[in-house]
C-alpha cells in the first residue's frame, strides 16, 4: 500500500498537469486568436502551429521554474499539504474562468495561490519579500508595457507603410502576422510553460525532504520539464475557444497587420520577463497590446465594456486565489 506521503506527491503532480493543461486552454488564445480573428490562418491550422509550439517553448529554460519553485517561499518551510493547496486553488480557478470565456491570468493564479498556502504553513516571513516584490511589479508593467508599445508599433507601421495601397498592406500582414503568432506561442511556452514545471519540482523536493529527513536543493529534471511540456502542448492542441471569442474577437477589429502589431510587441515583452527568470502573463500582456494597436485608430475602436470585464477578472484573481490557497491549506492541515 502506498505511503500517505506519496499519495500526496502523486496528486500534486496530477494537480500540477491539470494547471498545465488549463494553462494551454486558457492561453491559447494569446498566439491564435488575433491570426484566427484576421483569418490569416484557419482556426485548425492556427491551434495546431500554437500547440507545437508552445511545447518547444516550455522545452527551452528553467529561471522561471526555479523563480516559481523556490524564489516565492522557501522549500524548505512549505509542507505537502501546502503546496497541494497552491496548485488546488490555482486549478479551481483557471478553470473556472475558462468555463466563462475570461482570459484571467495563470501565471497571478499560480503565484497568488502559493502566497496564500505559503503564509497559511509559514507566517508572513516566510515569504521571499524581494522576489515576491519583483515577481507583482513584473505581473503589473507588462499590461502597461504591452499597451504602450503596442501603440508605438503601430503608430511607426503606419507611417513605414503610409504609401503602400490597402491591399498590399493586407498582404505583407498576414505573413507578418503569421510569423509573429509562431513566436508568441513559442514565447508562452517559454515563460507560462514553465510554471508547471516550478510547481512539481517543489512537490518533489519537499517530498524527499519529508523522507530523507534532511533539507534537498529543489532542481528541474528531464521528467518534469517534459511532463509539463506535453501536457500544455495538449492543452494549447484541444483550445479554449471561448476565450479566444473574447480575446480576438470582442475587444477590437483587427486587421492582419494589426495582429501583427500586438503579437510583436507581446513576444518582446515576454521574452524580457523570461530572460530575467520573471513569470508574466502572456494573457495580460497580448491582450493590452491588442487594445493599444486598436486605440491607434480612435480609443473608441477599442470596446472598453469588454476589456473592463477582462480587467475585473485580472484584478478578482489575485485575493481570490491567495485566499483559496490559504483556507484549503488551513482545511487540510486541520484535518490531517
């Protein structure tokens, strides 16, 4: 019969793909939404390009994972029940925003939730205050980058191609645009896709530290990295259609070249934050560089109703998972 303790590690690990398959679904429709919107590519054939891609982008790197796994709240004080709790609280609710069509943000989800069940186990000093700090402040300029530059790239586009006709144009888009929704996907994988693989290392670490009896540097293995890599691939391959209505289609009307726009401006973002180990949300990110591409047209262009909706959900996703991974840690612990 199994030990309590693996049991616990076993569906950590299956709570953890669960998240990373949620990831996929939610997100997809970063990459393929603006491509599906401007039919530059058919809705099968654009899924198909995100989740190839996005599982060699979460092939590639681990700061993310190490962030995530070990920068938010020390090993070393977490339990398994704790860490079952953030990745519980995080799943619950990506996947009940996927059911209402909202693009909420998985990376917020997953951090805010091992925030919560951190401090329910190990009190406020617990946390790891600098990276906490730098891991919001990355979360929170990345809308604002994304916006702003998405606004400035179109604004250039517009006077670079200001003698070319409509058409031609239109042209030039939906081959730019295609190429651009490629490395965003990849991009994804490469900062979301790690998200998962941070989450397992620390179940593992904190699961042989309980057996050995004795502290274990948390490390990122083939297995994991693989595991989770699949996993999102899959997720990203079956699609969360309703948030890609509501990402590429309800936000503002968007041209191939427009896509092009915010999809560029949204892989330079993303890879920044990667390259610094940071987590940001792709959701975040793709749809503020949707809306600052749309408002080089008139703000009007872009509708606000929609984008409130989306707002309210980012802002909700912080207390909300923070506190589940809170109770369900105290819940568990309570009747362990």
């Amino acid at each position: 019969m199994l030990e309590p303790e693996l049991i616990i590690l076993i569906v950590s690990i299956a709570l953890a793909l669960a998240y990373a398959y949620a990831n996929g679904m939610n997100d997809a429709a970063n990459a393929v939404a603006t491509v599906i919107s401007t039919r530059a590519l058919t809705p099968v054939t654009a899924i198909i390009m995100g989740a190839t891609l996005n599982f060699g982008g979460a092939m590639m790197g681990t700061a993310v994972a190490k962030t995530i796994g070990k920068g938010i709240v020390n090993p070393d004080l977490m339990t398994q029940y704790a860490v079952l709790s953030a990745i519980a609280a995080s799943v619950i609710w990506v996947f009940f925003a996927t059911r209402l069509g909202l693009p909420v943000s998985v990376s917020h989800s997953l951090v805010a939730a091992v925030v919560g069940s951190g401090v329910a186990v190990a009190g406020w000093d617990g946390l790891n205050t600098a990276v906490v700090v730098k891991v919001l402040l990355a979360l929170a300029l990345s809308p604002l980058l994304g916006f702003v530059g998405g606004f400035l790239l179109m604004i250039l586009l517009f006077w670079v191609l200001r003698r070319r006709t409509p058409a031609a144009v239109n042209a030039t888009g939906n081959k730019l645009q295609i190429l651009s929704a490629a490395f965003l996907s990849f991009s994804h994988g490469r900062n979301d896709g790690q998200n998962a693989m941070g989450i397992i290392a620390l179940a593992w670490v904190v699961y042989q530290t309980h057996r050995l009896g004795t502290p274990q540097e948390l490390e990122i293995t083939s297995w994991m990295i693989l595991l989770a890599s699949i996993t999102i691939g899959l997720g990203t391959g079956l699609g969360g259609w309703k948030v890609i209505r509501t990402l590429g289609m309800r936000v503002t009307r968007l041209e191939p070249i427009h896509g092009f726009a915010a999809n560029t401006t949204a892989v330079a973002v993303i890879e920044a934050a990667t390259s610094f180990g940071m987590p940001v949300s792709t959701t975040h990110t793709s749809a503020s560089t949707i809306m600052g591409v749309g408002a080089t047209r008139r703000f009007s262009a872009v509708r606000w109703g929609v984008t409130r909706s989306i707002g309210l959900a980012w802002l909700v996703t912080y207390p909300v998972c923070l506190i589940l991974g809170w109770v369900i840690s105290k819940l568990l612990s309570a009747v362990s």
